[in-house]
C-alpha cells in the first residue's frame, strides 16, 4: 500500500476557501501564511490549531465568513501579521507567538490565553470588530489602535501597549478591559 507525506499549505496571495481540513491536507502538515488568506466555509467545524501555523513576512488572514470556530492551540508563529476577517467568532484558547501584529477588521475575537493575538506586536481594531476577553487574560502590544464605527472591547482582561492607545472611532467606543501601559491613551 503507498504512503502519502502530505507537508502542508503555504497561502501566498490571493484567498483559499476550504470547507474542512481534508481539502489541504487534513491536519498534518504546516499551515503558513505568506500574504494570502484563508476563508472558511459554511459549516467548517474544524481545528486549525492542529497544525501548525505560521505568519511570514507577508502576514496572512483568516476569513471566519460568518462561522464560529474555535482553536485549541496557538494562532501560530513567526514575524509576519495576523488578520481577522468576515463575521463570526474566533475563540483563541492559547498563546501565540507571532510579532507581526493583529488586525481585528470584523467580528468577534475571544482570547482565553495570555497573549492569544501574538506578542509585542501592534493591535488594531476596525469598525465593528469586537475584542472579548476571558478572565485574568493578559494581552501585550506595541501600540493599540481603534478606528471606524463601534468597535468594543469587552471581559475582564487587562490590555497592556508599550506605546500606547490611540482611540479615533467615528462612533461611541466600549471598552470592558483594563487599559495599561506607560504611554497613556489619545481619542
């Protein structure tokens, strides 16, 4: 009987929707990111956290395209940047240990992990995006932005920015967290 090796998926550009893991692989194998994105869907019901993943240079999102998907294990490594897109809810239950930053463009995102969006890198957050986090969850970044209309940060996390906050929302802003830094916040 043949072996089949499958190495994983690397997503350069361009969006690569996949209805399950078995499309690209199952979970065996790397999933990188190196400036594509990855949407998910209807009904996908997977963890992507069971292989591993990883933000190149490039970055790379993650279209949850109206599904509620939860991860295990880390949202991944590497220098490159994490996006969030489409609606839905993204639950992150470890750390991360990417650099590149986050973006939060649409959604929800709920971190019950220290550090579940990456570490020391900047966070955005965009119109409409929603940030819950879990109970004495610790969040570390560069620099926190939020822009556009509604964007709302929830849970009694603490959210800490070396460089700071820079809040310029067009609408009200709801923020739950604890906000810490030595930089201070700008609206």
């Amino acid at each position: 009987t043949p072996t089949t090796t499958f190495w994983g998926t690397t997503i350069n550009e361009g969006v690569l929707q996949i209805g399950d893991l078995d499309q690209i692989g199952g979970a065996t194998g790397a999933l990188v990111f190196a400036g594509g994105a990855l949407r998910l869907g209807a009904g996908f019901a997977d963890d992507l956290s069971g292989r591993t993943l990883s933000f190149l240079a490039g970055g790379g999102a993650i279209d949850t395209n109206g599904v509620d998907v939860v991860l295990a294990g880390s949202l991944g490594s590497g220098v490159g940047g994490f996006t969030k897109e489409g609606f839905g809810n993204l639950t992150l239950n470890a750390s991360a240990a990417f650099t590149g930053g986050a973006v939060l463009s649409a959604g929800t995102v709920t971190a019950n992990a220290n550090n579940a969006l990456g570490n020391g890198g900047p966070l955005s957050l965009g119109a409409s995006a929603t940030l819950v986090l879990g109970p004495a969850v610790s969040l570390n970044h560069s620099l926190v932005t939020i822009t556009g209309v509604s964007p709302t940060i929830t849970g009694a996390g603490t959210i800490t920015a070396a460089q700071g906050f820079s809040f310029g929302p067009t609408g009200d802003i709801t923020v739950a967290a604890v906000l810490a830094g030595p930089q201070g916040l700008s609206k």
